[in-house]
C-alpha cells in the first residue's frame, strides 16, 4: 500500500514539473507579440541612451580627452545586439502569421517557440544594456592609443604556431624581456608586427605600446626622439634637453604606466637604462621584446633562453609560394606546378625571397621560363660570393648618377650610407662578414639568386645588363645586340684578352675587374662606348698596359686599375676631362702618374702603395688640382711630408695616407695636424722618437673624427702612441715589431687628457714582437665593442690588460677572444680581481699567429 501511494505521488509531481514546463514554452509563444513590442521600444530606448552618450563622448573627444576603454566595450556591444535585432526583426511579420487561435498556439509550435525564446532573451539583454549606458566619466586625459596598429603583407604563411608561442611566452608573468633571432629576411619584423596589432585587441590591462626601429650604430637622441613622440613629449623645449634629462623625462612618465617597449632590429645591447626606460617587473607588468640577427646580442640584453624565428618548412615555403604565383599560373601547364616546387626550393624557406621571386613569376606561363628561374635559382648565384667595400660601392653610385654629387662629396657619401643602411635593414645586404670588418658588404645568397634572376629576366625582356660574374668565362661572351645594352659585368673569370669593336652607344657601366688571366685590351673595344661612365679594371694582375684610344671614352667619370701590372699610364688617359674618380693603387709597376693635373674634374685619387715615391714636383700637380676632395698617398721623404703637411688644401682632402722609411735624422718628432677626414693611417719603418698633436687642438674637438684603422710596424723609436687619444672612433689598432714601445697611451703624456676614455669605438687589437711593452692603458677601460685581442710574439712583459669584470659588457662576454701566442705568457698575465679572472680566462685561446 505504501508503494502505491509513493508512486502516486511521483507521478503527481512528473505531472506537475511537465506541465510547469510546457505552458513556459507556451508563454514564448503567447506572448511574442507583446514581447516582440517590448523589445521594439528596448531597443529605441536604447539608441537614444546611445545617442546621448555619444554626445557626451565627442564633446569630451572635442576637448582632447580620450574615451574610456569601458565606453568603448559597451558602444561595441550595443552595436552587436543591433546587428542580432535587425535580423531578428526580419522575420517579425512571418512569425506573427503563424499565430492562430487569436495568438494562444501556432501552426508550427517548434518554430515559433524558437523565435519567442530568441525575442524574450534579447529583450532582458537589451534592457540590461540600458540599464548600464549610464556613466559618471565618459573619458580621461588622452595619453596615446593603447597600440598603433602597424601595417602588414597581405599574405603571411606559417608564422601562427611561432606566434602563439611568442605571445604566450612574452605575457607569462614571469616573462619581463623576450628576444627574438634569425637571419635576415626570415621574418622577424613581421612577427614583432603581428604581436604589436594584437595588442590593439586585447583587453590585458597595458596602457601603451612603443615601437622603436633601431637598427645599426645605437643614437640614444634618436631612440629617445621616437619614444618621446609616442608619449607626448615633442617642441623646441624638449628637442633642447640634454640625453641625461630626456631619459629622466621617459622614467618618470613610463614608470607610472604598465608599457611594452617593441625594438625591432637591434645589432647589439641597448642601454635601456640610457634611454630612461624602466626595468620591467613582475610587479610592474611591463614588458620589453626585440629582434636581432645574432643569438650573442640576446644574451647581451640578458636573454639566455631566446626564440629563433626559423626560414619556413618545405609545406609551408610551399604554401606561401603558391599563394604569391596564384592557382590561374600554375594551372596554366601541366608541367609547372612540378617545376614552381623546384624554384620554391631554391629559396630554401626565406620568406623574403619566397614573397619576392613568387610575386615576379606570377606572370610567367610557359615552362621555358621556369626552367630558366630554376637555372639561375641552383647553379649560377651559388658558385659566386659577392663581397664589396662600403667606399667602393657607394664610389660607383655617385659616378653613375645614382647618387646626385653634392656640393661636396662628403653630402654624397652621407647618402650612399643611408642607402646602404636601408638595404641592410631590408634583408637586401650583410655587412661585416669579412674579418668582422663593417666596411664591406655582401648579398644573402638566396637574395643574391633572386637579384640575378632578376636580371636576367629583365636581360631577356630588352637586352639591356648582362651579369656574368664569377661563372668561368674564357672570352667576353656573345651579345645578341650590344646596341641596347646599357651595363655589363664579367667580374672574377678567366677572360685572357679582350678584342673586336663593338658599338655600345648606350653603354655606361663596365665591370672587368679579378680577371687574372687578363694579358691585352685592344684599342679598337673602348672606340665605340660614347656614354661609358664607371670602367673598373682592377685585380688584373696580369694586364700590362692600356690603349691609347681609352681617350675616346669621352664620359668616363670612374677608372679603377689598381692591382694591375700597368707600367705607362697611356697619354689617352690624360685627355679623360670629365674623370671624377681614379684609382691607382698597389700598381707595382707604375713608374709615373706625370701629368696628373691635366684631369681637372678629378675629385677622388688613390695613390697608396705604389712603387714610384712622391716628388716635390707631384705635390706641386696635386696642389693644382682645384677639385680634389679626396686623396689617399704614400709618403717615404721627409721634404715631401712637410711640403703635404704645409698645404691646407691637401691636408683636408687626406683620406689614408701612408708613412715609410723615414729615419731618425729626417724626422726626430713627428707633429700631425687635425685632419677631419682622416680614416687610416699606415707608419712603418720609421725612426721617429714621438708622434705629436699640433699644440692649438682642441681637448673637445677631436683632431682624428673619423680615423678608424691604425697600423705602427718597425718604428723602433717610437716609446708610446698617447696621440690615439684623439682618435675617438678607432676600431683596429695594430702595432707590430717596435721594439721601444712600452706603453699604448702614456699616463705622464696624457696630462689634461686624462679624462679621455680611449678606445671606445675599438674592435680589434694587435700587439706582435714588442719585447718592452708594459701598459696598454693604466686602468680598466669599458671596451664596448671589443672583440678581439692578439697578443703575439715576444710581449713578455705585457702583464696586465686594461680589463676588469664590468669590461666588454656591452659587446657581450662571449664576444670578447683573447688570443695568444706564448701559453707562458697566458700564465703571467695579472687579473684586476679573481671576477676578472674568472670572466676572461675562458676567452683566453692558443693561436701561433703569423702575420
């Protein structure tokens, strides 16, 4: 019995609940058309609440205040609730139709419960929304927006694993500065981009976001510039401040903000606290990201567990390389796709190349033509290493009319560096890959691959360059028309002569140089190039002599034929008036440049290392020579040093100048001028006992601004070289086989200098058989940029280096090789302290050097 009831009971309440819940579901129906009215007037209730606080918004907008983020949230959810009401207001009268029994049912019970569910939840989302559209503030003081959205390629392939890992990682509490690293053109930009954009949708609490390009030589002024714009500190009161005040400026006003500092492009650690930039902290919520190049830089910044931004795998080198052809070009024959995987390739995962050669070949719809990409793209760029000097290149653009000349060249030069900087930013360029030397420059070798290909095509298309480089050429090859042909190079192959007449009136640029094979030019081939500009013979070790009728390359702008065997320049050469540029170094066999001052455009001439000495009477040439801004000259008499010494004029053009085998008697005390311009300086053989600064130099304005390299050998009277003080940005110092030399700066000599830090800008130092040398420097220096010491041959008593724990910190620690010859001489050495030992002594290497 008691069974009976319980189940009766249960079956009261099923009932029940059932019930309860089938007339709710009747309500939506019932009701939809007084709830479709109610939502009706929600929602214009709701646009006017919107529309008032909008007023409120622009007028506080009109007053330089910046809406807050609140507002901002709020507005975006009202504009989707209308968006949802439109469409759902689309089918009102539909719904309404299906009603029967005077709105009680409906003749499809499922749709129009569905529709009523949606109408009664929009309503109380619509009421919601009004009910929180009142705000006390509608804005603050407008610092900047949050982030600037920066700019992106519209196709961006494989990048999405990296960046959620970087992103992830970079907003980990414990994350205070994340480094990103990888070779050029890999993709390091666009992913610091896309992390940067992100912040412009995320609700994380950072308050603002600074991208800062930096690039190169690090200019704090110019850092602080860019971050002093984004925070609102601009105009003549602050372009005024010291670098010290700036920074005190930025730590003050980011110190009270939660910020991410974006450095795209660093080459080596920034000194953030330089800057004015704040530690980040956990507590702070700050972060710091940048990119680079080099692993080591990372390490420097005190990033020890970086991400490397790695070239694309072979699916996604693939996909992105697909998506820049398009699918009309591969389908347009069965058999690219197949090759297209080949010239993808090529590119070996570089976006840069992928995005830029995928782009030209778009347009290419028959298999001859990538065939032809996937011959240059595997073979012919890969067998030629392209390596040029800064100078060089830049000496090519401005004689070419690349680069507009300037009142002087100085403006120029200035330019071609911007250029170069550029290119080395895009990925285009690398520098210091020889012997760690800034001043030359190469190509990537998949960029290079791409260029050529490049030019080729173009060559194809008019006929115009011709760029045989380094492919084993025995002749000067076919050129189906070399009327149109505007600019030739055949630099590095086997060409043994050179012959035949052919008309090029269109011809400005001639590269002919490191053919060693090269024995005979005849006259006829320069006969018919009227517009030939830039003619480089140079490393032509074999070539003897040049025809008389050079004389008809009546244009000729640039002539380099240095390392060449050219005993006679040839009269000819003497009638080239518009001769800008001439280049007549290491010529063994040169007996003569008489005459020189019959080239009155000359501008550049380099005389370094010739066989023939400088006369009085070629100073007097050289001295008439009006348009002379750049002089390199080997120096062996002590009348024609003081005659160069004596002419302003001369002085100032002085580039690289070379000083030799003077004795004791000629030159006691050797007293140097200020030369702005000065960037090496060779001494050698000499038997001077000082090398002095003139007395009127300034301790504030250095006498050497510009000198870089120096090389002392054999000045066996030489007892100190304190003049380096006043060579700020010297980057190679080596002093071999002077047997008196005992200290590098001297600290009796240096007197009111003593302030001077040397050796800031230093890379490379060399010390080799100076068996009484003692004292680089009398204390620690900071060395930022050093990076390598050799110590080599008889430096017994060199037994302490000017280093302590805190030296070399900027250019890393892992940067800085000590290299020795003599392991008894590693065992000698003095530290500054057991932490300077500790530090260095790892970086200590055996090497039997010869020089």
């Amino acid at each position: 019995m008691g069974g009976c009831v319980s189940v009766q009971v249960s079956c009261d309440q099923l009932l029940n609940h059932l019930c309860k819940c089938f007339c709710r579901k009747l309500s939506f129906i019932h009701n939809l058309k007084k709830n479709l009215t109610a939502l009706e007037e929600a929602m214009e209730d709701l646009k006017a609440v919107r529309a008032d606080l909008l007023c409120k918004v622009q007028t506080a907008e009109e007053r330089g205040l910046q809406r807050l983020h609140q507002i901002k949230v709020w507005l975006k959810r009202v504009k989707t609730i209308e968006s949802q009401f439109n469409d759902l207001n689309s089918s009102r009268t539909v719904e309404l139709q299906r009603l029967c029994f005077y709105g009680a049912s409906s003749n499809n019970l499922r749709l129009s419960y569905c529709y009523g569910k949606k109408v009664f939840v929009m309503l109380n989302v619509v009421q919601d929304l009004k009910s929180k559209g009142f705000f006390e503030e509608v804005a603050h003081a407008a610092v900047r927006a949050m982030a600037e959205e920066r700019p992106l390629q519209p196709t961006i392939v494989g990048q999405e694993t990296i960046l959620e890992k970087a992103w992830n990682h970079l907003m980990d509490d414990g994350t205070k500065i994340m480094g990103l690293y990888g070779m050029g053109g890999v993709g390091k930009t666009t992913l610091l981009t896309r992390i940067n954009n992100r912040f412009c949708d995320t609700d994380d609490g950072v308050e603002i976001v600074i991208w800062v390009v930096v690039s190169g030589d690090i200019q704090i002024h110019k850092i602080q510039k860019e971050i002093g714009e984004k925070i609102g500190f601009k105009g003549v009161e602050w372009n005024q401040k010291s670098e010290n005040q700036k920074a005190v400026d930025i730590h003050n006003f980011l110190s009270k903000k939660r910020f991410v500092l974006l450095l795209d492009d660093i080459w080596k650690r920034v000194e953030l606290t330089e800057i004015g930039i704040p530690n980040p902290t956990s507590e702070s919520g700050c972060k710091i990201a940048f990119t680079t190049r080099c692993q080591s830089v990372c390490a420097s910044m005190g990033v020890h567990d970086p991400m490397e931004v790695r070239c694309l795998g072979t699916v996604d080198a693939w996909d992105l390389f697909k998506k820049k052809v398009g699918e009309i070009t591969l389908r347009s024959h069965p058999d690219i796709p197949e090759i297209a995987r080949k010239v993808a390739r090529a590119c070996r995962g570089l976006p840069l190349a992928l995005n830029v050669i995928g782009e030209t070949m778009a347009c290419k719809k028959t298999t001859q033509e990538w065939d032809h990409a996937v011959d240059f793209l595997t073979t012919y760029a890969a067998n030629f290493d392209t390596l040029i000097e800064k100078e060089r290149l830049i000496d090519y653009w401005i004689c070419e009319g690349f680069i507009d000349e300037y009142e002087s060249k100085e403006g120029a030069v200035n330019k071609g560096h911007v250029i170069l900087g550029n290119l080395v930013r895009a990925s285009l360029l690398v520098e210091g890959e020889k012997f760690n030397n800034k001043s030359y420059v190469k190509m990537h070798d998949v960029v290079r691959e791409m260029a050529l290909w490049i030019a080729s095509d173009i060559m194809n298309q008019n006929g115009n360059c011709i760029v045989r480089a380094g492919v084993g050429l025995n002749e000067i090859p076919k050129v189906k028309d070399w009327k149109v042909l505007r600019r030739m190079s055949l630099v590095n192959n086997r060409i043994k002569e050179i012959s035949g007449s052919p008309e090029c009136p269109k011809l400005t640029t001639l590269f002919l140089q490191d053919n060693r094979l090269l024995v005979n030019i005849s006259g006829e081939f320069f006969r018919s190039m009227p517009k030939l500009v830039v003619l480089d013979l140079s490393w032509n070790v074999n070539l003897k002599g040049l025809p008389e009728q050079i004389s008809e390359l009546v244009s000729l702008r640039y002539l380099d034929l240095s390392d060449s065997s050219i005993g006679r320049l040839p009269v000819g050469l003497l009638k080239l008036k518009n001769l800008v540029h001439l280049n007549l170094e290491s010529m063994l066999c040169l007996e003569s440049v008489s005459g020189i001052d019959h080239l009155p455009s000359l501008k550049t001439l380099r005389l370094l290392n010739l066989r023939m000495w400088l006369t009085i009477s070629l100073l007097e040439e050289l001295k008439r020579l009006e348009n002379l801004e750049v002089l390199t000259i080997e120096i062996t008499s002590s009348s024609a040093l003081e005659q160069l010494l004596c002419s302003h004029r001369l002085v100032r053009c002085l580039q690289k100048v070379s000083i030799k085998f003077l004795d004791e008697e000629s030159v006691r005390i050797l007293t140097l001028p200020s030369i702005g311009d000065l960037r090496e300086v060779f001494i050698g053989g000499c038997g001077m006992r000082d090398i002095i600064i003139e007395r009127n130099t300034s301790l504030t304005s250095p006498s050497f601004p510009n000198l870089s390299k120096v090389l002392i050998a054999g000045c066996n009277g030489l007892k100190d070289l304190t003049w380096l003080l006043f060579a700020p940005n010297l980057t190679h110092l080596n002093v071999w086989n002077s047997r008196q030399v005992e200290e590098l700066i001297s600290q009796e000599k240096a007197g009111r200098a003593d302030d001077i830090v040397p050796f800031r800008k230093l890379e490379y130092l060399h010390l080799w058989d100076l068996p009484e040398l003692k004292s680089i420097y009398w204390s620690p220096l900071p060395f930022p940029c050093l990076n390598r010491i050799n110590v080599q041959n008889k430096c017994r008593k060199l037994r302490k280096l000017p280093l302590d724990s805190q030296s070399c910190i900027v250019a890393g620690e892992e940067l800085l090789v000590i290299q020795y010859g003599d392991e008894e001489w590693k065992e000698r050495v003095e530290w500054e302290d057991e932490a300077t030992r500790l530090r260095f002594l790892p970086s200590c290497k055996l090497v039997l050097y010869n020089r």
